[in-house]
C-alpha cells in the first residue's frame, strides 16, 4: 500500500533578514509490523529569497526523513551566514531545539570537473523526523550580501535494508523517488591486494553490509601512491543515536554526498574512508578497497597522501566515547603500517591548495608542510572539526596507535598474601593488571618470574596464572603492543613459595588460674607456642570457642566447663596460607571436701553460695585436709572475708605457700592457688590451718584439677 505524506510550509520574515521556512510531513511506514524493507530516498525542499528580503518555502510534498543539511549553487562558494534547522520527532510527536549546521565544508577538489556538485553544509542527523524548520541568517544580521542562489534544504530517508526490516512487507512506494532501487553493480576487474600492514586489520563493516547502493557512485575510484598520514573527523550532528542506527546513518551520509543536484552534493562517493560509531563498529567508507590508498574527498588540500577517518556524532562539548578513540587508533594504526608509518611521528604532505587552517597556519599549494601522523581536520583546513574534545583527544589515539603499551600496572595478586613487602604464597598464583591503552591494541602479555617468560597471554587478557618453585621469586608483567613495542616489564613483585606448615613448639594446653569458680566456667590459661619456618601469620582457636591471636601471643585467659571434657583445636597459619591444626582434650573436676583426707576438727557448712552447696571451716591449729589426684594441674578454692585467717600449701610432702585468705570483701568459690605440672601425675595437694591470732578460721570450698 502506498501512503504519501504531504508538507505543509509557511513562511517566517526574520528580523534581521534572512529566510526561514517550517514543513510538516506524515509518518511513511506502513502497518504495525514494523519497518518494511525501502530503499534511500533524498528530495529537497527550496528555499526562496525574493527581492523584497522575505525568505519562504513553498507547500511542497515529501515524506519522512533521518538526515538533512542545506546546499547551494556554487561547490566552492562558502555560506556567509548561520543556519540552524529543527525537527519533528515522528516517535515524539515533539519539536525539538534549534539546531546549528556546519556549514564551513570543505569544497570539491575538482569541482570545476564536477558537473553539478554544489556547495554544501555537514550532514544533521536528526533521527526519524517529519517536520523541518530552516532559517539562516547572515552573521551581520543584514541583508545586504545576498545569500548564494538555489539555497535546498536536502532531506534524506536512510531506507531500511532487507537484513534491518522486521518482516518481509511489500515496500513502500513513492511517486517522486529521486534516487533508484539497489542494484547489484557492474563487475569490475579485481583490485589487486594492498600492501600488508604491520599490526593486524582491525573488523570493518563492508558497504555492503551496511547496505550501499553502489549505482549511487558509478565512477571508477581512484588511488594514492600511498597513505602518510588520516585525518580524523567528526560528521557532526547529534549524539543521541543508538548504535543499530549507524548503519542508517552511513547510509544516509553517502546519499546525502552522492545525491545529483539539487538533491544533494553531487558528490562521485562519500568523503571518508572510514566511518566509527560510538560503539566502535568501523564501517568502509569511500569505496576501492579497504586495503588500498583510496583518493578520498576529506580534508581540502591534503586527501591526496592522507585517509579520512570520520567518528560519528558531534564531538565539541563532549569527547568521544572510548570504544570510538579505540577503533580510530585500530584503523589509523592499520592503515598507517601498510606504508611503514609510525602513527606517533611526524610527516611531510604536499598541500594542493592554497589555504589557511584554522589556527591561521598558512599553507601554499606545491609546497610541503609537517603533519602529525594523526592529524585532526583542522590541522589542515579552516573548520573546527573534529570539535574540541575529540581534537583534545588525538594525542590518546597517537599513543594507543603507536604503543608502547601505557599505563600497565599490577592490580593485584591472588593466592599469596602481603606481609610487608613480601607476598607469601604455597606456590598457585593469579596476577591481575590493567592499561590505560585498550586491549584490542596490545599484541600479548608476558609473565616474568625472575626475568624469565613464564606464561604468554593474549592483549585483551588481564590476568595470568603460574606455579612458583619453593623459595623466593621476582615476579613482573610485560606488554607487547601490536606494532611490537614492548612495555617495560612493571616493577618487580617478591614472592616466596613455602610449602611447609608451622609447627606447635609448645602444644595448646589448659590450666589452672585464680579467679571464681563456677560449675560451667572454671578459669583457665589456654596456653601454646607456634613457630614457622618463614613466616607465621596467626593462630585460631576453632573449639570450644573461637578467637585469633597474633603470631606473638603464646596464651589466653578462658573458661572450662566442669565435669566434662573439651576439645581445644588450635589452628597455626603461615603467611603463605599453610596451616597446622592441633587438638587436645582436657576435663576440669572438682573434688569436694568430703574426698579429701581430715585431720583435726572440721565444720561442715551448707550455703548455695558454696560449690556443691556445702564447705568445711576450722580454726583448729594444724588442721588438715589432704587431697589425692591424677592430674596436670590444681587449684584450691575457698571463701574469703575480713575474718579470715591463713593456711599452709604442701605438694607432695612438700611445704610451698602461705595463703592468706583475709579479704576486705566476702567472696565466695575463690581459686587463691593454683600449681600446674608439665603433664599428668598423681599428686597430694594437703592444707593446714596455721591459727592465725585473732582470725585463725579458714573456709576450704573444694580442689580443682585437670585431667
């Protein structure tokens, strides 16, 4: 089904002078299936100045458009004036902001062969649209100069190729095409390959597969002798595209240049070589061959030892996205090394016009002049392309071009730990790096263990994995840029392999210590000594509580529970993550009074604030209790008051302590002695009441000892 979109125009008097003119159209796609396949269509709508200085367009018919720009009579005739244009949304529905086109392109070379070709301002894309505003006004705001005549505003539908379209819907068909159906294009004679580059060629989007209509440009391309330098560009425009419309916005940019007057440039092919997406899709430009130096119709003076690089967007305000600075250097570095070209270096170009750049540089035609390898458009020519961020930016894409690698930096390195300086490992290793030049540059990483490769990894990798030998190691990264400069190896890491655990010089163990004593928390000394022939990093206790100490500690004041044994796992770590774990049980007991052995006189007395609920008191000089047990360590309890008097301590026959039990405070189930043993034996822990003067009596709570 055919639908036709009809324009309405009125015209706009500005206040200086000038012409302005606004066009609404209706929507072009037929159903609700989505986008049918269409060719690319270009048609213009004029821009009339009468004598009496009122600028109008005339209600005309057209459709919807993505890409537009203004041309005029003369290709080497500049546009002394502003022109700024605004669209209609076809999604939206909405107008957007006024919008300024470049309008200082460069001219033609051979325009005066050119039959046709107009003067022209950059290419807008402005995304599916299909309404349109124009005015431009003279920079002066006068209008005494008269604009150039045939002022068109050019409108350009990018179509939808077979491989974009949703469905296969019947095309849409419009009475005034000015551009014909894709045709498969006439065999020429085979191009012999260019000459190999030096780095690899990066992935490029052939014209076909972006969908070029090669009728569009019928003339046979012409080559340079070689390629010295690229000039990079931006096509302006805005920003806001997705990367699945590149593509389109290729497709519209070679209708916009090769459309025949006055629907377009009248160009014989579009201007760049190559054009990048902000995604990084590199896509062939100017037809001939990606590999062969290509006459392009980029940089006015200088195409004729150069190639024309084109990010796509407007780069101003904003530099371009890294993905964009990446494939840049990708294809300028591959195109470059065809020639043996370091894109970092400087060259000498012919100019082929007599000009001025736009730092006011002055070049005569015939005469030689140096260039940067990668230059911008304005080193060459007066235009403020590429903008001012992306201009800013060309020092980036020289040095990922050229390499070295830069910015390589050891980032971290897993299965070791850092203690100090040194990284401690059992020998499996991960080190991780990163670059500020993109991976898609670099040829390989080298991993160097004592300055010999180890492992080889390609340049988009960012880790790499080795074992060490036991001892000590130097450990460093090296980057090899595709050209083959290779970065200095980074600043060398020690590491040293150890695969032997500590050991428990002293091995974990419980004892007795003062304090109170209750039935599940007798106070104990958890005591050990761990060592390591390197390094030791920690101990845990794992049961039957947890905790970690330093590699200094050697004990720690816990509780027991009575009556029951209790595992104490201990677990030694090194630095390099090997451990030794030790395990000893160990069950405190408590003996009452009444196991012990009596001599003299003895009371019994009945408290809950006593162990077991009960204690034995005397007063009685040389009174005696005399405990007998299998252990390694012992504690005496008591309780304690101002009253209290003093007793003797004998181990095993022996006398070794006065005890005092007075104390300002009553307390009870008080452990006021202890003695502890290398290991276990049978020993005779006996007190005596000495009969203190005026305080003889003594209150005994019981024995502690550990099993």
């Amino acid at each position: 089904m055919k639908r036709r979109a009809w324009l309405t125009l009125g015209a706009v008097v500005l206040g200086g002078g000038g012409i302005a003119g606004y066009a609404v159209a209706s929507p072009s796609t037929d159903g609700a299936g989505g986008p049918a396949e269409r060719p690319v269509k270009v048609y213009n709508l004029g821009l009339k100045a009468p004598e009496t200085g009122e600028r109008e367009l005339p209600r005309t018919e057209t459709k919807q458009f993505s890409l537009l720009g203004i041309s005029w009579t003369g290709a080497t005739k500049k546009l002394d004036g502003k022109a700024q244009v605004r669209t209609r949304s076809v999604d939206t529905d909405t107008w957007s902001s006024w919008q300024d086109l470049e309008t200082d392109a460069d001219p033609v070379e051979d325009a005066d062969e050119r039959a046709g070709a107009r003067g022209a301002s950059e290419p807008l894309w402005v995304g599916p649209s299909d309404g349109v505003e124009v005015q431009v006004v003279h920079e002066d705001g006068t209008t005494s100069a008269g604009l150039p005549s045939g002022l068109k505003v050019n409108l350009v539908d990018p179509g939808v190729t077979a491989a974009e379209a949703d469905a296969a819907t019947e095309p849409a068909a419009y009475a005034e095409d000015v551009t014909p159906s894709p045709t498969a294009p006439s065999p020429t004679a085979t191009t012999p390959a260019g000459p190999a580059s030096n780095v690899p060629e990066p992935p490029i989007v052939s014209r076909a597969d972006w969908g070029a209509n090669e009728n569009l440009s019928p003339d046979p391309s012409e080559y340079n002798a070689d390629v010295k330098a690229v000039f990079v560009h931006h096509t302006a425009g805005s920003n806001d595209y997705t990367c699945a419309e590149s593509a389109s916005i290729v497709r519209a940019i070679y209708a916009y240049h090769t459309a025949p007057a006055p629907n377009g440039n009248g160009w014989n092919d579009l201007g760049y070589n190559f054009l990048v997406d902000k995604c990084g899709t590199i896509f062939e430009g100017r037809k001939g061959g990606v590999d062969q130096p290509v006459l392009g119709a980029h940089t006015y003076g200088w195409n004729r030892e150069s190639a024309g690089i084109a990010v796509i967007g407007e780069y101003t305000a904003a530099g371009a996205s890294n993905a964009a600075l990446t494939s840049v250097a990708r294809i300028a570095a591959w195109k470059l090394g065809q020639y043996g070209v370091d894109p970092a270096s400087t060259v000498q170009l012919k100019a082929g016009a007599t000009q001025k750049n736009l730092a006011g540089t002055s070049f005569t035609s015939g005469t030689s002049y140096p260039f940067s390898a990668i230059s911008g458009h304005r080193d060459g020519y007066a235009t403020e392309c590429p903008g001012n961020s992306l201009y800013g930016q060309l020092p980036t894409i020289r040095a990922w071009a050229a390499g070295p690698v830069q910015g390589l930096k050891v980032t971290s390195l897993t299965g070791a730990t850092l203690s100090g300086s040194t990284y401690w490992t059992k020998g499996a290793i991960t080190v991780k790096w990163s670059t500020t030049t993109p991976g898609s540059l670099i040829s390989k990483f080298e991993l160097l263990v004592d300055g010999n490769v180890v492992t080889t990894v390609p340049g988009t990798a960012t880790s790499a994995n080795t074992t060490l030998a036991a001892g000590s190691h130097k450990v460093a990264v090296r980057a090899v840029h595709q050209s083959g400069r290779t970065t200095p190896p980074t600043t060398a890491l020690t590491v040293v392999a150890d695969t032997t655990a500590p050991v428990f010089a002293t091995t974990p163990r419980i004892t007795l210590r003062t304090g109170t004593v209750e039935t599940a928390a007798v106070p104990v000394t958890l005591g050990w000594k761990a060592t390591d022939a390197q390094a030791l990093k920690q101990v845990n206790l794992v049961s039957p509580t947890t905790a970690t100490f330093g590699p200094t500690i050697t004990s720690s004041n816990r509780t027991a529970k009575s009556g029951a044994a209790s595992t104490w796992s201990m677990t030694a770590y090194d630095v390099a993550g090997n451990t030794r774990t030790s395990s000893p049980a160990f069950t405190p007991l408590i003996l009452q009074e009444t196991s012990a052995t009596k001599s003299g006189t003895w009371t019994s007395r009945s408290s809950s604030s006593y162990l077991g609920g009960k204690s034995y008191s005397s007063g009685t000089k040389n009174a005696s209790l005399t405990w007998t047990f299998t252990g390694r360590s012992a504690a005496w309890v008591v309780s304690r008051a101002s009253t209290s008097g003093q007793a003797y301590v004998y181990v095993d026959g022996t006398k070794v302590a006065t005890v005092d039990l007075k104390s300002s405070t009553t307390k009870y189930r008080q452990a006021i002695w202890t003695k502890s043993w290398s290991s276990s034996a049978q020993h005779k822990i006996k007190i005596v009441v000495v009969g203190t003067s005026g305080r003889p009596t003594i209150t005994t709570d019981g024995l502690v000892y550990v099993k």
